[in-house]
C-alpha cells in the first residue's frame, strides 16, 4: 500500500469486534455496529499525536471511507480522535 495522508490527517484501520457476547450469542453482521477503534496504518507530517501501529478510538461517524487495493480504510482529521489505547 501507499498512500501518505497529507496535513493533520491520519490513515486508520478498523479493528473488528468480537462476534460473540460473553454469554455466547452470536451476534449477526446486520446487527453489529460499526467498531470505533482502529489501528493507525499512516499518519500525515502535521499529525505528531499518533504514531503508525497505535490503536486508537473515534467517533462512530468520523472520518471517510476508502478502498485501497481489497482493504477499507478511514481517513481522519486528528480531531476527530479520541485518544490512544493501551
């Protein structure tokens, strides 16, 4: 892959959540929500908070979708996350 986010803003990859409760229902893809925890794949130069391979949580609606090659990607401005995890 290559693709450099320019600016602030920050290339994600949603990490996906489990498919059972704790109690081992299974839960249906139509019923899932969309994750909002991610693992930052590339960053632009004015994005100094986050580093490449932080796991990282966002707004459940921020940021665009893209395809590259077979893989969904989010583009996100800076703002538009959280924090950083772990």
């Amino acid at each position: 892959m290559n693709f450099q986010p320019l600016g602030k803003r920050v290339l994600v990859k949603r990490v996906e959540e489990a498919n059972t409760t704790m109690s081992g229902i299974i839960i249906p893809d139509n019923a899932k929500e969309k994750p909002s925890r991610g693992e930052v794949v590339a960053i632009g130069k004015k994005a100094k908070e986050v580093e490449v391979g932080n796991q990282v949580l966002f707004g459940k609606y921020a940021g665009n979708e893209v395809s590259i090659g077979a893989d969904k990607y989010i583009v996100l401005e800076i703002d538009d996350i959280f924090g950083i995890i772990g």
